[in-house]
C-alpha cells in the first residue's frame, strides 16, 4: 500500500478489518438507542402506581417502531441494490457513504441537538400531558391509547430510521454479516441499559455515557469523512491532489485504519467535519451578545449551557428538566 498510494476500500484486505466496522456500528447503535432510551424513560417516568398501565400502549408503539424499521431496512437495501444495476459500485458506494456522513454529521450536530432535545422531546412531553388530560376528562379510551402508543412510535423510529441510512454504506462494503454482528452488538449493549432503566429502576451514568460515545462517534466521523472523500476520489466525483511531503510521513495502515490519506482533499474533508462539530457546539454555548450572565455561570440555569467540560450533558439536561429518570 505505502508504494501504490491509497488503498481501494473494496479490495480485499480492506475488507478483512472487520472489527472496526463492527465496533463503529455497534457504537452509533448503542449511541442512539441510549437516547431513545432517555427519551422514553422521560415519557414514561410519571406513569406510576395506577398511571402505570399507560407505559403498556407507549411499550407497544416503540415495539411497532422497532418493526417499522426493520421493514424500511429492507425497503432501503433494496432501492440500494437496484441502484448498483443501473450505476457503477463505486459511484452507489460514494453516494451511500455520503448519506452516512450527512446522519453522522446530524448526530454529532450541536445546534441540531439543542432543536432537537429542547423541542422535540418537549413536544413528547406536552403531547402526553395533552392525552393524559384527556383522559381524567373522559375523553375516548380509544384515543388516549391510540395516542400513547404514537409517542412510544416516533421515539423509536426517529432513531432507528437514522441508523438505517447510516448502515447502507457498511452493508454495500462488507456485506450483511459485519452490520449484523455490529448492530447485534449496539442492540445488546442498549437492552442492558433499557432493563435497567425500565425494570430494575437503576439510576445509570447517563450523562458519562452519552460523553464516551460521542468521543467515540467523533473519531467515527473522522475516519468515515477521509474515507468517503476517498471513495469520490476512485469515482472521479472530486480531483486528488497529492501533497507530496506527506507522503512519507503517513504509512499505509493511516490510511487503512483512520483514512488518512496524503491528499488535499482527503485532509480538506476530515478538517471541516471537525470544525463543523466544534463550531456547532461553540455556537449552541455561545451566549446570547457575547457575555454569559452570573446566574447560569453559577447555577446554570439554561439547559442546554451546562457543564462545559460535558457538552453531551445537554441531551440529559433537556430530559431531567422534564421528568426524573428512574422511578
């Protein structure tokens, strides 16, 4: 590799690597069913002694959003496929993995976050104070349900829908069996986590893992950016500029193992991803006219600026502002 420049990721010893897409997988798997974990458990949280029976139609909507998605991965393998008999396998890989690295760049999108966990679960929560008036009102048992069941949906399949765009990529370079190991993998680390959360009412470490796994997303993104701007390379969507002094300085298994590669474009690709993620998360702590009052310095009143040193702890502020976790 190091005499012939930057490895084809459909040859062979590419594809042995297999760990690592496994352990990429499984970490965005486990990374967004934690989240929909939290968002559950939100939901779910005040529905206790006889309000318990209302977490049955909320289990129920997730168990249909867990179907729905299995069913829109097979309705998204197959538009894949088809693709790859009316296009080259290097131009559908480039589009799929460019699909990958959009989800990859919402999931690690610090403004998305704050839209997302500031309104969206809101949304959850008042939707559901809405369905549980109605039914101390009288309102149709039918409809209470029906209601219940569509919040336990949307938290589930938001998730995995993401996770089925960003798996099309992997499948079309290593095959069914690696995402399948990979998503088993993040499944069975999240079923921990739910059984623990749900049955046992154990108060886990949320906001540490929520911070591990968005480090661990980080390098992800990285390396599936240097490889996908790779990839456009060998379809010829974009030019390669080498850069010549680098070239002995970066071995091949850079290359192989982190996509990094001794291009411009490659180097150009990974550097705005980066300062993208960083300039999210900047511009969402940012406050308002430059100057961050004493109250949420000291008391970090605002939930989507606390702790500095955790900028996931967002995500779970958004959530404990609206419902305990646990009991």
């Amino acid at each position: 590799m190091t005499s012939s420049g930057s490895p084809d990721p459909l040859s062979d010893q590419a594809k042995g690597h297999s760990t690592v897409a496994v352990l990429d997988i499984g970490v965005l798997v486990f990374r967004e069913g934690l989240e929909c974990v939290l968002v559950l458990s939100a939901i779910t949280a005040s529905m206790v002694g006889e309000s318990r029976k209302q977490r049955l139609p909320v289990a129920a909507g997730a168990a249909v959003g867990l179907l729905a998605t299995i069913a829109t991965w097979f309705v998204a393998a197959g538009i894949v496929s088809d693709l790859t008999e009316s296009f080259s396998a290097l131009a559908v890989q480039a589009a799929t993995g460019l699909l990958a690295v959009v989800v990859l760049l919402i999931v690690m999108n610090w403004f998305f976050h704050k839209v997302y966990w500031a309104g969206w679960i809101s949304a959850h929560n008042k939707r559901k104070r809405s369905l549980l008036s109605k039914s101390g009102a009288g309102s149709t048992r039918t409809g209470v349900l029906w209601g219940l069941g569509l919040l336990g949906f949307s938290s589930f399949y938001r998730e995995g829908f993401e996770v089925v765009l960003f798996l099309q990529s992997y499948t079309l370079k290593l095959g069914d069996a690696i995402v399948l190991k990979g998503v088993l993998a993040g499944s069975a680390l999240t079923a921990v986590v739910a059984i623990l959360t749900f049955v046992a009412h154990a108060r886990l470490p949320y906001r540490r893992m929520l911070v591990l796994t968005g480090l661990l997303l980080g390098i992800v993104l990285l390396v599936m950016v240097g490889e996908e701007a790779q990839e456009m390379q060998l379809a010829h969507w974009i030019p390669t500029t080498q850069i010549s002094w680098m070239q002995p300085v970066v071995p091949g298994w850079m290359g192989l193992w982190f996509s990094v590669f001794p291009t411009v474009e490659t180097m150009l690709a990974q550097g705005l991803a980066g300062a993208l993620v960083v300039g999210s998360y900047w511009f969402v702590r940012r406050p308002p006219g430059g100057h961050e009052s004493a109250s949420e310095t000291e008391h970090g009143t605002n939930t989507l600026q606390t702790e500095p040193s955790e900028p996931l702890l967002a995500q779970t502020a958004a959530i404990r502002g609206s419902q305990p976790l646990g009991d």
